[in-house]
C-alpha cells in the first residue's frame, strides 16, 4: 500500500480536503506512502453511510450472515498475513516477529466473533398468570472505532469484530502514523463479499475534527477508544452531549511485583520481555518493578544487564530485540524525560540514548533504569509510554500492595513468586483489570481486558465485549384468559 485512503461505503476515497499526510518508516525516514487529511465532512458522510446500511438492510437481524462474513473477513486477512505483518513493521517499528504475531491476534479474533455472533440470547418470562416477558438483545446501532498507533490491527479488529457480531455498522478513525496498515485491513473488508457495502467504513484525522465527529454526532450510538487517558477525557466529554455508550482502554502504569521466592532469571527475562515490547509504547508494558528488599540488589544488578544487552536495530531485521520508537517527535519527547529523570531520581541504573552510527537516522532510544522512592514522583505517577522502568523496594507482601496500588492508573500488572497462595492473595488485592502470575502481557481474544480507574470503561475481548455494542428490549405480553 502506498496510499492509506479513506474508505466509504465500500469504496477507498483520496478526497484530501486538507491535503495529504507522510507515513514515514521510524526505523530509516523513509517515506512510505501518503494519506489524504480527512474532515469534518468526510467523516459525517460515513456516518451517515453506516446509518443507512444499519437501518435498511438485514445486518443487524442476520447472525449467520454476520458469522460468514466475519469468518471471510478472517480469511482475507490471513491471506494478506505476510504482507501485513511486513507493512506493520515498517510503518510502526514493531519488530516483525511481533507484527506477524499481531496479524495472527487480529485473525483470531475475527474467527472469535464469528462463532459469538450466532450465540446472542435473550430470555423469557412468566411474572404472572398469563403475563410474558421477553428480554431480546438488539444491535445498538452505529460504532465509532477509534484506534492508535501501536497495535493498529488487533486493536482495530478487536473493536471491529464485536460490532459486527453484535450486527452493529462501524466508522473508523486510524491513527495519523499507520494510515497504510489500515488501508490494507479496509481492503480486506473490501474484498469480503458477506458484508454489506458501508457496514465498516474509516475516514482520516485532520488535527482533531474526525474525532469530534465520531464522538459527538447524533448518528455514532457507541465509541470504542483505545488511547490515552487525556484523549479518553475528551471523549468521553462529546459523547456526553449526546449521551452515547463509551468503552474506553485507556493508559497505564503497570507494576511487576517480585517477591522473595521467585525465580529471579526467568522473572527477569520475563519482565524485560514486558517492559520492552514495543519499547515501552503499550498501556500494559511493564513500567515499575517492585522488588523484595531481600532480592533486590540481585534483580536490580540482572535487570541492568539484561537491558544494556538488548539488540538494537532496524525492525525487519532477524535478531534485533529492540525497534525504534514510533517517530522523532517521540524520540525528542523520551530524551528529554530520560533527562528530567536522571535528575529527580534516587538512583540511576541504566540511562537510555539515542545511539549513532547507522542508526541515527531512526527513531532509536536504548533503555533506562531509574530507582525511584518517592510514590508522588511524577516518574512514577505519569504514563512515560518509553523504554524506561523504575525500580522501587518494598519490605513486606502489604508494603508491595500498597505501593502498586498508589497510583490512579488500573489496567495491567504481573506478580512473580512461587507460592500459589501468595500469588492469588496478591492477585485479588491488586486494582487492575489484568494480574498476570510469573508471566506478563498474555492476551487473547476469549479473555476480558480492561481497566481499573482512569486506565478505562468497560471491557474488550471476551464475552463481555459483546455488551457495548447490544441493548436489551423488553417485550411484554398479556394473553389474558
């Protein structure tokens, strides 16, 4: 894909009201490909498209249609997996072992919701003599899906496929940095025959007036969100004026908790695993680490070096650990963190650069460590979205609790230690959607994820997800005698 166009009732639209925007390769500066600005207008028009498929055409009364549908869309996209994944790992940095593996979650979870869309029951009533009561659940209507950068596939299909299931129509808004990646799903959906013209359409941002749109507009009756806590505020502020449902992911801060007992190397090796992926750019990466006084010099001197000897380089390449970040902007952005760090800090272990050499014309950052004791500190409190994580002490299993806890974020955490019964006391006490145990960041589409607080509303994935897209309607009869 060269051009991640608009795509309106079925058909890709290169109206550029505003012009066009680079999608550049963060690993190189190179340009990939361009995308026509959307608008205000644009973005109406797809509404508007989506609301006529809702309201005239069978979709939302045809379960077996909508499976099928669903099940070819997920074929289209596993015919396409190679080139996805490739596409992907140029225009985000995801390293192509896990744009590939992303590709595979997206696919999965389209043959998730497939099997969900024809298993949507209601149930009946007798509250008195003669009196029947019947509970339908019904389609909500039109689906605003707002997607980011760092997962531009799973995270759009993970939205995209409930909706569907639920017989709901969809207007996306992709992220401004991976507009050819979603062009190239869109042309999946293009390609599946089931699925009526206009029933998934997506317009480009422009500053923010698409996203105004497709979380104000009396014809969106769901937003689907996945971002920043700031940017889910305001969202939730638009639809507010129209009172529409909202299921919101939002930011993180998520703790890893390693008690006395644990196996220190596998711990390590599975915390830096989950603290770098994506270098840091995903809500549930790990960016605390709270270890045992007892262990911690031993964690702290494994981590140090496990971090430093990560490989770093162009994402396409085999072997390379660690890819650039999303663009220069975020580089300068986490340089000057890492600086304000290295200054406020207890303690620095390990301070990340941005390398030279044959690297320096991407956006490459290496990691940082910084110890960090205050709870208030702002390293601890604020969303880095970065290679950087900060090691904390605790003395006791309720000091860990509490220092995990002391945070208005509440999406993602992991607990490290051989004792079951510890595991699963700290588990119930920790207030996050998501405790991993002796592991971190395994996701999947059968199992609900969410946030605590301000990490979100609602819940993805799973069963539940099927909630946010469905009404419930009471029927009532009276037979008489």
């Amino acid at each position: 894909m060269k051009t991640g166009d608009h795509f309106i009732g079925g058909e890709f639209v290169s109206l550029a009201p505003h012009g066009t925007e680079e999608s550049l390769n963060p690993a190189t500066g190179e340009v990939l490909g361009h995308a026509p600005k959307g608008s205000r207008a644009l973005a109406v028009q797809a509404a508007e498209v989506a609301r006529d498929v809702f309201e005239t055409t069978d979709w939302a009364s045809s379960p077996r249609i909508r499976a099928a549908a669903l099940l070819e869309f997920a074929d289209r996209l596993e015919a396409r997996k190679e080139e996805l994944a490739k596409l992907l790992c140029m225009e985000s940095g995801k390293l192509l072992p896990q744009a590939t593996h992303e590709i595979g979650a997206g696919i999965g979870e389209a043959r998730y919701y497939a099997g969900i869309a024809r298993n949507i029951f209601g149930r009946t009533f007798e509250s008195g003599p003669g009196n029947l009561s019947l509970m339908t659940r019904e389609a909500a209507g039109v689906v605003s899906v707002i997607v980011p950068w760092n997962a531009p596939v799973t995270l759009l299909v993970r939205s995209v496929a409930p909706a569907l299931a639920a017989g709901c129509t969809v207007v996306v808004k992709p992220a401004v940095q991976t507009p050819l990646t979603n062009a190239l799903v869109m042309q999946c959906f293009a390609e599946t025959e089931l699925l009526p013209r206009g029933a998934v359409n997506s317009v480009n941002e422009n500053g923010t007036e698409v996203g105004e749109v497709l979380s104000s507009h009396d014809e969106i009756d769901v937003i689907s969100f996945t971002g920043s806590t700031r940017t889910g505020a305001v969202i939730m502020g638009n639809a507010s004026r129209t009172i529409k449902q909202v299921s919101l992911e939002l930011g993180g801060k998520a703790p890893a908790l390693v008690f006395d007992d644990a196996d220190i190397d596998a711990s390590v090796a599975e915390i830096a695993r989950g603290a770098m992926a994506l270098n840091g750019q995903m809500c549930t990466a790990i960016s605390r680490v709270l270890v045992d006084a007892r262990v911690y010099d031993k964690v702290k001197s494994a981590l140090k070096q496990t971090l430093a000897s990560l490989k770093i380089g162009n994402p396409m390449q085999p072997g390379i650990q660690l890819g650039p970040l999303i663009d220069r902007a975020n580089q300068e952005r986490v340089l000057d963190v890492i600086s304000k760090a290295q200054a406020e800090a207890a303690g620095t272990v390990l301070r990340g650069e941005a390398p030279g050499g044959n690297l320096s014309m991407g956006a490459f950052v290496t990691p940082s460590i910084f110890e960090v004791e205050d709870l208030n500190s702002w390293i601890i409190q604020d969303e880095l979205f970065a290679p950087i994580v900060t090691l904390e002490q605790f003395e006791s299993e309720d000091d860990a609790i509490a220092r995990a806890n002391a945070t208005r974020f509440g999406l993602a955490s992991s607990v490290y230690t051989k004792d079951l019964n510890r595991s699963m006391r700290v588990s119930r006490k920790l207030k996050f959607g998501t405790v991993w145990l002796n592991c971190h960041n395994r996701l999947m589409a059968e199992v609900e994820t969410g946030g605590y607080r301000t990490s979100g509303v609602g819940r993805l994935h799973g069963v539940e997800a099927m909630n946010e897209f469905l009404e419930t309607k009471h029927i009532y009869l009276e037979v008489g005698g």
